[in-house]
C-alpha cells in the first residue's frame, strides 16, 4: 500500500516507464519513421514530467473514499493523467505559440527545427504545428488506451470512464472558449472563469479526485464534497499559474513569462486589473491592458506588469488563491478523510496554489 501522496508520486514514474516502453515497442513495430520522430518526442515529453499532481490528487481522492491496499489501478489513473496533461500541453502551447515548455522548445518548435536540419520543403513552422497536433493527438490515445484498460479491469469502471469522457469534453470546451474569447474580444469577470475552471481546474484538481473517489467506490456525499475542494484547489492553481504567467522566471517555471500578456489572454487577473483601473480613473492602466491593444511595442510588457501590481490587482488575485485554497481543505474535511490525508491534501493544495492554508481544527 502506498502510504502517502508523495510515494504515489514516485512510483507513477515506474508505472509511466513501463506504459512508454509498450507504446514504443507498438510505434516501432506500426512505422519506424513515426516511432523514432514522433512516439520518442511524445515519450521524452512525458518523461520530463512536472510536478505529477495529478496523481497525487487521484491517491488522495481514493484514500479520502476509503481506498486501502493495492494500489496498482491508482497509479494507473494518474499515468493515464499524466499522459493526458502531456497532449493538453502541447496542444495549448500550438494554439498560444508559445516557445518554450519544460524548460525545452515547445513540440512545435522542435518539430520546426527537425524539418529546417533535415533541408526539407514546404514551411518549417506549418510542418511543426502539424506534427505537434499529431503529437497531441498521439499522447491522448495513449492515455484513452490506459484508461479503458484499466476501467476494463475493475468492477468500477464504468464510472471511471464517465469521470474520464466528462473531463474529456471540459478540456476541450475550456480551450475553445479560450480561443472563442481571444478572437471576439471579450473580456468579463464570468467569461475568465469560465475558461480557468473548464480548461484547468477541472482536470487539474477536481476530476482526479473524483477518479480516485469512483475507484474506492465512493457514496454520492463523499463525490460532492470532492468535486467542491478539486474545485477549489484547482481554481487557485490556475489563478497561480496565471501569475506566474505574468511575473513568473522562465529559468523556475520552464516556460514564458510574457506570452499571455502579450496576447492579451483572458485571465482572471487581467480582468480584475481592468476593473480597478476603470474604477481608479487610472487611465494609463486601462489603455495599456485593454482587449486588443498592442502588445509588440517596446517596454509594453514592463508597462502591463506594472499596472498589475498599481492596481492592486496581483494583490486582490493573491488574496483569492488563499481564500480558495482554504475553501479547499473545509470541503476535504468533510469527507471521511483521516487525518494523515487530510495533511497530505492540505500539502498539495500548498503545492498547487502557493499558499500554505493550515487550519489547525481541520488538519488535526
């Protein structure tokens, strides 16, 4: 049995290595070409991992349900998760154009530099978006493939696959309502979170917590209880994430630090710095940070990071994260969590959002 969160999180890896290793025998076996551009591309990907938190939020959601010794079908769900999470990233990094991704060139950008050394024709940026969709795409089979396998294996499958096609249709409506608000120009409290929720919180927190919970056979209250505090915890990881966006060090988070300010992407913070500068009368924040200004000017990015902090909007974002990461761990408590999961969600969600919220009455 794996006793805490952090021991789930290490042996994810094992299980990953295994899951890759299959689906590179499969790839060399279809096509060697394929396999050895694009299946080992998708499988470095992987590999290079992050935090793992999502498997760490699905071991939290079985034990917090009751979940109790073999833990083979846990650490399944989450590799399938992290096999997800690696197809929503290089997607999202070919819609937002963004460069950089664990602190290596995005897929699109590797696959761009492969066609420019291998003096092919036709575009290297075309060639290297397509390839990257199909990397995406490929990264999802493996992860539909171990999913349905592992549904296929316990008597609570089907409602794991209900969590898992659920959480399929979140994902893909968050990023079409992400590039929907880029291109109409909307720019609401509402729409934000919208977007944040659908296309992260979601299947960062909530759904892996539910899936571990259906694995453990979880009763309705305890499900509901769940869905709140991935709710939650999820929401104050995104707000975090768009932070560092903002403010983050590429060389800490291996990723840009200006891309959605230079975008102009629709995030919770942006919209609250908005908000503040209309009711302040500041009208050199509100220029800089409207929907559609010119982001490509010099010092542009300097000037809407500054407007962030003078508008009080980093600070009222921060104060949100810790209003929601303790909202987290009061809907955990009421589950029948011990108090050993109930620190170890209290130390994921500090992962997750930043903050450390310690109610003593809830982690005792």
């Amino acid at each position: 049995m794996l006793g805490t969160a952090h021991e789930a999180v290490r042996a994810v890896e094992h299980v990953l290595e295994r899951v890759l290793d299959a689906r590179l025998r499969q790839a060399r076996e279809t096509d060697a070409l394929f396999a050895r551009d694009m299946a080992d591309r998708v499988a470095a990907f992987v590999r290079r991992g992050g935090k793992r938190l999502r498997t760490a939020f699905v071991w939290c959601g079985w034990r917090a349900a009751g979940g109790t010794g073999d833990a083979t079908e846990v650490l399944r769900l989450g590799a399938a998760l992290e096999l997800l999470q690696a197809c929503a990233l290089i997607h999202d990094d070919v819609m937002d154009g963004s460069a950089l991704r664990r602190g290596a060139p995005a897929m699109h950008e590797d696959f761009a530099r492969l066609h420019r050394t291998g003096r092919t024709n036709g575009s290297a940026e075309s060639f290297g978006t397509s390839a990257a969709v199909l990397a995406g795409d490929l990264a999802l089979a493996w992860a539909d493939d171990l999913l349905t396998e592992t549904a296929l294996g316990t008597p609570r499958g089907s409602r794991l696959h209900a969590e898992w096609r659920a959480m399929r249709t979140e994902m893909v409506a968050g990023q079409y309502r992400d590039l929907h608000a880029q291109a109409s120009g909307l720019s609401c409290d509402e729409e934000a979170l919208a977007i944040a929720v659908l296309k992260s919180a979601l299947y960062t927190v909530e759904r892996p917590l539910t899936l571990g919970a259906s694995l453990a056979g979880a009763d309705t209250r305890t499900l509901g209880a769940l869905r709140d505090a991935g709710r939650c915890a999820g929401l104050a990881f995104q707000l975090r994430d768009d932070l560092l966006g903002a403010f983050g060090d590429p060389a800490r988070t291996g990723k840009p630090a200006d891309d959605d300010l230079r975008s102009r992407k629709l995030t919770p913070l942006l919209v609250v710095a908005v908000r503040l500068a209309d009711a302040a009368g500041d009208q050199e924040a509100a220029a800089v940070l409207a929907p559609g200004a010119d982001a490509r000017a010099g010092h542009t990015v300097e000037r809407m990071r500054a407007a962030l902090e003078r508008t009080g909007a980093r600070a009222e974002v921060e104060a949100r994260i810790g209003e929601l990461a303790a909202a987290a761990l009061r809907h955990f408590a009421s589950t029948a969590a011990g108090p050993e999961v109930r620190r170890e969600f209290a130390a994921l969600v500090e992962l997750a959002s930043g903050v450390a919220p310690r109610p003593a009455e809830e982690l005792v």
